[in-house]
C-alpha cells in the first residue's frame, strides 16, 4: 500500500509500473490508490484507480486489490492493519528536523487529505528501511527482513519505486489499458463532434507556466535526460543490455517552438497523404494564438479539443485515451504525460511506426533493426 504523493499523473502512473513490478518480486497484493490530481488553487483531487484503469488486465500481471476496497473491508482492516499498530514505512524521515523518529507520513499535502479520506489521522509507528531500496533485485532481502507473517501489510510513505519507471517495468504498460469510463466519454465526444469512425491524429502540446520553467533546465547544455526523455533519446542495446544515448536533449524538443510545431505536423501529415483531416491537440495551456496560425496553415484540417473542466481528471483522461489510440501521434519526448500513452501504443497496441514527437529528429527504428545495422 502507499500513497502517490509525488508529481501528477504521468509521474503517478509511472511509479504505477514500478510498484507494480516491486509488488510482484516480493509476491504480495497490490492495493491500488486513487490518481491524485490538482484542480484549481491546488484543490486535492482523489480520482477513484477503476475510473482510470481498468482492473481485469492488471489482474493477468499480478494480484491487486483496490485500496478503497480494502479500506472498506473493516474484517480484514482489523485484522490485518489494526488502528493500534499502523506502521508506516519510509527510506528516511520526512519529518521535522528536530524530530527524525517517524516517517512523517501525514505530514504536509498530498499526504494529509490521502489518508485522511481513509481515515487514517495518525501514525502509530515507522519503519525506516534505509539502506535497503525498492528494487526488485532486492526482494530476498525484504522477505527476510519484513515476512508476511509478521509483517502482513507493508504502507510506504510514497511510491515504491523510482520516477522515470526503470526499464524493467516498461513492458507492464501491457496491463495498463484505460477504463471504460473514460472509452465512454470518448466515444461520446466523437459522436457529438461527427468524428466516430474516421482517422485522426493527435498531438501533445506541453508548453504552460511550470513546463517553460522546467524546460530552462536544458539551456544548462550538460543535462542528458529530463523526467521521461528517455523513451526517445535512448534505446537498450540487446547484447550488452546497456542504455545509449542517441542523441543529446535540445532544448526544442522540450519546449517546441511554433514553427517546429507545424513543421512537424505538416511533414507528418504529408506522410499519411489526404487521409487525415482531423487533428486532436491534447494541452496544458490554450494559446489562441497557436490555434489561429494552426488553422491558417493547414484550412483543410479541423482542431479538435476536449471540453475542460480543470477540478476534475475528466479533460486528461480523454487527451490520454485519444493520445494512446490516434492513428498517428505527436508527443512531447520529455513530458511524462505523452509517454503515458505513448507506452500503451508501444506495448499494448502494436502503433509504435505512427508514434513520433517533436523537436529534434530522433530514429524510431526498433531496438533490432537499429541492432542489425551496426
Ligand atoms: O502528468 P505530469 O506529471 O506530466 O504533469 P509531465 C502534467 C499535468 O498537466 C498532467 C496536465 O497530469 C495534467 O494534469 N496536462 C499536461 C494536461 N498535458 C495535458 C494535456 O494534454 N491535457 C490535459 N487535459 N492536461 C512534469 C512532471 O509534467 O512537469 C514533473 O513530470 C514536473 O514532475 C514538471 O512537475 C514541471 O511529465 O508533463
């Protein structure tokens, strides 16, 4: 069990994969977590896990459980996290500094409103585990140290497991497929718009406030890899099961500036020739002013984008369901928020040939073909 209390969705259903991957390498359940996401002013958000994600394909990979089902379940609750005994367990404290004797766990937000929505308003006690780490290769060492028996339920403090998702738990994406009730508000977005049935291509546009703010970061010139990036600069080399960079990360790529945009787009759609008319820009930000260059260079092509309602995760969802099953996609290779549904093209949906991003010309010849060259 734990809370995701570090970054919003993408940075979420990342840690998502690693603890996915950690859960099964010590053969425990999985409790699921709400998404937690930011309206406006910062309000807490808790979006229930099943209205995200749906639960059977997760089952195939490992065993899961719901953490509001479990939360629910008063039996087992008492049985298995009574009140009096709730540990918590972290790396190192996060409390304050003239009191490192507890994980912190309720301290602050997101912490505080998660678990208070279980009511859970106190820490009974904490369980430092450093120097051990989630990692799997670890998993013996966890098993020894914390069993089952003794130890029947293990709450972190936060995800356990690493932002970006390593490697290894990429391929879980399989499991990963978004829920019907998001599939719905798509379907119905399309039946008002008159698209149902017809080709579109979608595009991720990642330029708000704390974007620009972070892409600055790049201008450092000594940065190789920023939050996702590594799902386009880099690939694993086969043989010697190492990571290679393919090229450096420029700073257009992060925070594509208007001619790169429609260049891109105008070059990708040359590619599919007349059969794309529709193009979905999935955003964090509406610049007008995109939008009219956009319609004026290409006045054959109709923009879509989805209704917003910034207090709920509804606007998000359908950009990612729309992202991840376009006939063609745009991400952003540095966002999180496009590798999301840039994954589920890759490993669950065979569309890894229509799946580019902006900025500099990276290959996206697969892993053997760029091994077959050599
Ligand atoms: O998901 P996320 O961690 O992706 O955070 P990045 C971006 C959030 O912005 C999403 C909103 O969870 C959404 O709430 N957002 C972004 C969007 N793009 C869209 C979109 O196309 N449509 C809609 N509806 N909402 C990074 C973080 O964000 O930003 C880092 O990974 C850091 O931790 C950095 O905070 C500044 O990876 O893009």
């Amino acid at each position: 069990m734990y809370c995701p209390c570090m970054g919003r969705f993408g940075n979420q259903a990342e840690q998502l994969l690693g603890a996915l991957l950690f859960a099964k390498s010590l053969n425990r359940t999985l409790l699921l977590p709400p998404f937690i996401h930011y309206g406006i002013d910062h309000k807490i958000i808790l979006e229930p896990f099943e209205n995200v994600i749906k639960l059977e394909p997760l089952k195939e990979y490992h065993k899961v459980m719901l953490l509001s089902d479990f939360m629910q379940n008063k039996d087992l609750l008492s049985r298995i996290w009574p009140s009096e005994s709730r540990s918590f367990f972290c790396y190192s404290s996060r409390a304050n500094p003239n009191d490192r004797s507890t994980c912190g766990a309720l301290k602050g937000e997101p912490f505080n409103s998660f678990w208070n929505k279980f009511n859970i308003t106190k820490e009974e006690n904490s369980i430092m585990y450093k120097p051990l780490s989630t990692s799997p290769s670890q998993a013996n060492i966890w098993k020894k140290l914390y069993p089952s028996d003794d130890y029947p339920i293990i709450t972190f403090v936060g995800a356990p497991s690493s932002f970006p998702a390593q490697r290894e738990a990429i391929p879980i994406q399989k499991h990963i497929v978004l829920s019907d009730y998001v599939r719905e508000k798509v379907i119905k977005f399309k039946r008002e718009k008159g698209i149902e049935g017809k080709h579109y291509l979608s595009m991720h546009i990642r330029h708000g406030y704390d974007w620009r703010k972070a892409c600055e970061l790049l201008k450092r010139g000594d940065l190789e890899e920023l939050f996702s990036s590594d799902q386009c600069t880099k690939y694993r080399d086969i043989e010697s099961e190492h990571d290679i960079l393919k090229d450096k990360l420029q700073f257009d790529t992060c925070l594509p500036r208007i001619e790169t945009i429609t260049t891109k787009l105008g070059d990708t759609l040359s590619i599919y020739k007349d059969n794309i008319t529709i193009v979905h820009i999935a955003t964090d930000f509406d610049d007008l002013k995109l939008y009219e260059i956009l319609k004026a260079r290409f006045p054959h092509i109709e923009f879509l984008i989805t209704p917003r309602d910034p207090d709920t995760m509804i606007s998000a969802m359908m950009d990612l369901y729309l992202m991840a099953h376009a006939d063609v996609f745009i991400g952003n290779c540095v966002s999180s928020f496009s590798a999301f549904p840039a994954r589920i093209r890759t490993e669950q949906l065979g569309l890894q040939e229509s799946t580019y991003y902006f900025g500099q010309n990276f290959s996206h010849m697969t892993n053997k073909q760029e091994h077959d060259e050599l």
